[in-house]
C-alpha cells in the first residue's frame, strides 16, 4: 500500500520540488497552497509517476482551512503518513517600513502556518500512534538578517515551537516522529514575487542551491527519522559563526546584509506580491537564478555523518575563528 505525503506551499519553489521527490519516490501526495491554476498544474505533472496527486487550494494562515484539508486527505487518499511544512511568506523591508497588518500576515503565513500543519497532522497521527511531521526552517532561524526580521522571527518561533512538542511526544510515549530542515539560500520565485520595499530586486545571498537540493533532504529527514537536517555548508557556518561571536556578525550584517540581498537592478513598481494574495502565473519550483545556483551540497552531513563531522569541526573551528577576524578586520575591530 503506497504511503501519504501532505506538502505545504506545494504550488512552487521548496514546495513544489519536495512534492515532486516524494511522488518521484512513489508517495502519493496531497499539495496545499492557495494558487488553484499552478496546483493544478503541479498534480499533473506529478501525476505522471503513476501516484495518486490530491491539489487541495489552501491558505495555511486560516486554521480551519487546514484541517478541513486534512479531513479531504484521508477521507480521498487515506491515513496520512508524513507531513510536510514549507508555505512561507516574507517581506524585504526594514522593520521602521512595515506595517502591523504586514508583520502580522507574514507571521500567521510562516510560523502559525507550521503551527497549524502540525496540530492537523498530530491529531490524526496520535490516533494510530505512528506518523512523521518535517518542519522547515532556515539557517536564519539562528541568524537574523536585516530587511527580513518577519521571516527570521517567525523561523525562530518554529523552532521552539517544534522543540517544545517533541518533549511532549516523549513524555506521551508516541511513535510520532518530528524533523527540522534548515535551508540555506535556495533559488526559488520567492525573490520576485515577496512584498519589496527596497526598490531595488531582492536575490538570495551566494551561494544558491536548486530547490531540489533542499527536497532531498527533506525527503531524507521523513524517511530515515533524524532530528535535525542542516542543509548546505553556509547554513553550518551562519550557525556556528553567530555562537561564536554573534556582536561581530550584528555589526558584519549591517553593511553585507544589505548588498548581499539587493541586486542593482531596480524593481518595476508594479512587481508583484504574494503576501495577501497568490501571485498567478506559471511558476514552478526553480527562480531566476538558475545559471548560479548549485545542484548539490554537503546537506545532510551533520547527521549521517554526526561524529565525523563534530571531529571535523572541532579541528576546522581555527578556520572558523579566522574567519571572524576576516570580518573584524574589515570592521576595523
């Protein structure tokens, strides 16, 4: 019997590719975003792996919204197996240039969002004592950046949040497992069509994996039960950098997390934004920065190879060290 996969924000980017590694692996999959036309568009194309595909348009902010795609998922595909949270929604802005209304959505979208996946998966999952639940995060969930303060609060929370309920399930003797996937930059539409109010294009900062990158290992993470998955070596060092001297990094990231994420191009004052509403149009998984974007990466090392790499690191931390007197250099620190 095939199992079941639900992905959130599964209509482009991150979402979108993981759905397609789960179908590819032969999970039928039930897709939840708000855009009806590129869900369509998405269940056929993974429909050609010969699985089931159930598009369900769903704004993953309205709680009731989602558990009524939970009930639709197991009442036409059947007990779900593995869930997973992606949909997101950000804002490039500093915080002087946002409204309540802005901080508010984009926090209900990123965070309550997860929130509201995990109670509807958990409470069906509790009742058969089996299950998994992959939350996505961000390296910027232990790093802010400025012009994103929404997004990286709101990653902070699921971190907690996510921490708090595994404690609850071992206290509870579940056989409910819950993973974390922090993601580095990743090249998905997310960069032309997030709320900019910087006037100039927003880009991911350097280096860039393919969305694909990232759906390995959250496919990984569902299947082979580890608890965290960091992706990509940037997202290792922002980590272990912001331990070491996260004063230094505040200081490194007023200038460098300005630049890092504006291109020079000007934005078009009528770009689009996803925030309150979908952007319709074709979008897929993959951005517009294909021709800089990496295929593959050393993601999933820290936990298929967690004594290895701590030995590695303990070592390479003279490395790490130097390259925060690297940045206190150019401070003039």
């Amino acid at each position: 019997m095939p199992k079941i996969a639900v992905v959130t924000g599964a209509g482009a980017g991150v979402g979108r590719a993981t759905a397609e590694e789960f179908a590819r692996r032969g999970f039928d999959v039930a897709l939840l975003s708000r855009d009806p036309d590129r869900l369509q568009a998405a269940a056929t194309e993974l429909g050609r792996h010969g699985v089931r595909v159930l598009p369900i348009p769903t704004d993953m902010a309205d709680s009731e919204a989602v558990e009524a795609a939970a009930d639709k998922v197991e009442q036409q595909l059947g007990p779900i197996d593995v869930w997973v949270n992606i949909a997101m929604a950000t804002v490039f802005a500093p915080v002087s240039k946002l409204s309540a209304k802005e901080i508010e959505r984009a926090t209900r979208v990123t965070y309550l969002g997860q929130v509201h996946g995990m109670m509807a998966a958990l409470s069906r999952m509790r009742t058969r004592n089996r299950g998994t639940i992959v939350n996505v995060g961000s390296a910027l969930a232990y790093r802010s950046v400025p012009l994103q303060s929404v997004y990286c609060g709101a990653k902070a929370a699921i971190r907690g949040f996510t921490d708090s309920l595994r404690s609850e399930i071992i206290h509870d003797k579940l056989a409910i497992h819950i993973a974390m996937v922090d993601l580095p930059a990743v090249n998905t539409p997310q960069f032309d069509w997030a709320l900019n109010k910087m006037g100039k294009r927003a880009q991911p900062v350097a280096p860039i994996y393919q969305p694909e990158v990232p759906a390995r290992a959250i496919f990984f993470a569902a299947t082979h039960k580890r608890r965290d998955v960091w992706v990509g070596f940037p997202t290792v060092k922002a980590i272990l950098a912001n331990r070491i001297a996260p004063g230094l990094i505040d200081r490194y990231l007023a200038t460098a997390g300005y630049s890092g994420q504006l291109t020079d191009e000007s934005a078009p004052t009528d770009a689009p934004a996803n925030l309150f509403k979908p952007v319709p149009g074709p979008y897929g998984a993959h951005g517009r920065f294909d021709n800089k974007a990496r295929n593959g990466s050393w993601e999933m090392f820290t936990n298929r190879h967690r004594t290895a790499f701590f030995a590695i690191a303990a070592v390479g931390g003279l490395g790490l060290v130097a390259g925060v007197h690297q940045i206190a250099k150019r401070l003039g620190v």
